[in-house]
C-alpha cells in the first residue's frame, strides 16, 4: 500500500475503509464475543503508541512487544506463550489486524463453531470461498468431511499450496475443493506448542528461555537477546505444511486482505465512471481510476485503468495492471539509501 503505508505507519494503523483504521476495525469486529482483557496485540515497540491509542480499552499489557519481525511462526510463538502463563488449557484465535471482512457476525459465529472444533485437539484454519483464481494467495485443500460445527461445514485440510500458477488456481477453484487460506487460526496453546516443539524445535527451545523469565524483572533483557538469534519463519511453512490434525473450515465473511490498491478499490464505492475516489478529486473523460488523496485537489484529464495515490511527500501514478511493481519501488529505495520515503 505504498506510499501512503510506511514503515512508521503500516496498513493497520490507516484509514482505509471508512473513518475507522484497519486496526480498529479488527477490534470492533470481535466485540461482543471477546471482553478487551481477552484480546492481544502482537506487534513492535514503535507501534505501540499508535495502535494503544486507537484502542484504549485494551489493557497496555496486552500489547506484547516483538523486538524485530521474524515472521509469523515466532509472532504467533511469542502471543501463546503470554497466553499460556495466564491459562495453560486456553483457546487462542490468530486473527488479522489489517484484513477486512464485511460480514462481522457470520466471522463471530464462525469463531465459535471453529472453538468448539479447536477444543477437540484440532488444528483450525479458516478456509474463505475463492471468488477468482487468484494467483497472490495460498490455497487448502478440503479433504474428508467431519460434519458440520453450528451449521459450518468442517473439512480436514489435505495440503496447502502457497501461490500458485494461473492455470493451476483456475483448476483449483474449478473444483470446489481448495479454499484461500486466510491466516486466521484457532487452536489450543497446549496443541500449538506441541507442533512448534516437534517442527520447529531450535525456536521452541528459545521460547522456553523466554517464557521461563515471564512476570519477572529479567523478561525484557532476555527477550531481547534472544529474539534477534531466531530464524525467519513463516507460520504456514513452519508449522502448517507438516502440522498433524488440521482442519479448515470453508467460509464466505466478505473478506479482503487489502493487499493492494486494486483490492482496497473493490471495497469502496465507485462513481458513474467507475472511478474510485477519496479525497478532493475533478475529473474529464476519466474512467476505472483508483484516485487516493486527503488534502490535495487532484485534477485528471483522458486517464482510464490507473492508480492515483497522493501523499504529502510522495505521488504514485501507475495502471492497474501493473500496480504489484510497488514492491520495486520500494525495493529501488532500500537500495538506494532514500528511506526518508520508506
């Protein structure tokens, strides 16, 4: 979502949809469900400020601080061992703070029928109906039916392909049998733990030395000299891939990983001209543009099929289908030292 997400303000932090930020978004949806002493927030130091603020009924200790990201695998590895220390036969749900879902109550009720799935000793995976052969996310298999969970259907998931080629998702969603995988879990501490031990074992050692100073005056230093000598992992290729007993239940919650700024477009509302506007925006003969700006006026004259971001410091202006190439941009500013843009 460059330029307007940045290393000092990342996607769950913005106003993307709506007046509320991704962020608060995500804590709204899991009310009534969860009381604000049962959600934790998993994230680094210099957001925590921000994200407090935006939720001032969490109770500062549940921001768990991450000294630097090392992937999913230890984030998540990080979140459970807090849990456990506070109940050791505790239920966790991994959930997504710059995801959106429409449909929040079917997402509440689905984390419920997934909970009683996950007391069972069942690794749980929430699995989102594909509505196109997507090539940018992973995908489960469905494999034998184990019944149906509060009218959800719930499925063992056979194997995970992590994006695949046009041809092969087109297959995929064909047959009715694969789900996007969308990075929500729900699972037990005690079964998650096990996996981590019996997967990932080098990292499983390095929690223990953790969760062994929790609640004492020695937990921040040894976080800290730890946590820079684990190994980059992500959840899915840690743990999931090679995971015993793990379900997938498929669902349609209306869900977006606003990944992109064609994917953000889909949310919002378009124009006559199916153009997408936010912020001051005139326009002739312009048709399908995406135009992303809070202060400034943008004027636009023939333009069809782009993506508009304007920024206080920084204007991106590119066509849609080659919107992804942001990575490069990004990139060529690592490379070239100009991180005041980063």
């Amino acid at each position: 979502m460059w330029p307007l997400s940045r290393r000092h303000r990342p996607k769950q932090s913005l106003r993307l949809v709506g007046e509320r930020t991704m962020f608060e978004h995500a804590v709204d949806r899991l009310a009534p469900l969860f009381q604000p002493e049962q959600i934790f927030v998993v994230t680094g130091a210099e957001h925590v400020e921000a994200l407090a603020a935006q939720a001032p009924d969490l109770p500062p200790e549940n921001f768990i601080i991450e000294p630097e990201g090392r992937g999913t695998a230890p984030c998540i590895g990080l979140g459970t061992i807090h849990l456990r220390r506070q109940d050791p036969e505790a239920i966790m749900a991994v959930l997504t703070a710059d995801h959106f879902i429409a449909d929040t109550a079917r997402f509440r009720r689905v984390l419920v029928a997934a909970a009683q799935v996950a007391e069972e000793g069942h690794l749980v995976t929430l699995g989102i109906a594909p509505s196109s052969p997507s090539t940018g996310f992973g995908y489960i298999k469905q494999g034998e039916s184990l019944g149906t969970v509060e009218g959800f259907p719930v499925f063992r998931a056979e194997r995970f392909t992590e994006k695949p080629s046009l041809e092969t998702a087109l297959h995929m969603v064909e047959s009715g049998e694969y789900s996007w995988n969308s990075g929500m879990f729900i699972w037990r501490v005690d079964r998650i733990l096990e996996e981590f031990q019996r997967q990932m074992p080098e990292f499983y050692v390095q929690l223990a030395e953790i969760e062994a100073t929790l609640g004492t005056s020695g937990y921040e230093a040894t976080l800290n000299r730890v946590w820079p000598q684990v190994t980059k992992q992500t959840i899915d290729y840690g743990v999931m891939e090679g995971a015993e007993d793990v379900t997938v239940i498929p669902v349609d919650i209306g869900w977006s990983d606003v990944g992109s700024w064609t994917s953000l477009s889909e949310l919002l509302p378009a124009d006559e001209e199916a153009n997408v506007v936010v912020g001051p925006h005139v326009g002739i003969d312009t048709h399908e543009t995406l135009v992303f700006g809070r202060k400034r006026l943008i004027a636009t004259i023939g333009l069809e099929g782009l993506v508009i971001v304007d920024t206080e410091d920084a204007l991106l202006v590119c066509p849609r289908e080659r919107e992804q190439e942001v990575r490069e941009i990004v990139r060529q500013l690592e490379e070239s030292g100009r991180s005041k843009w980063l």
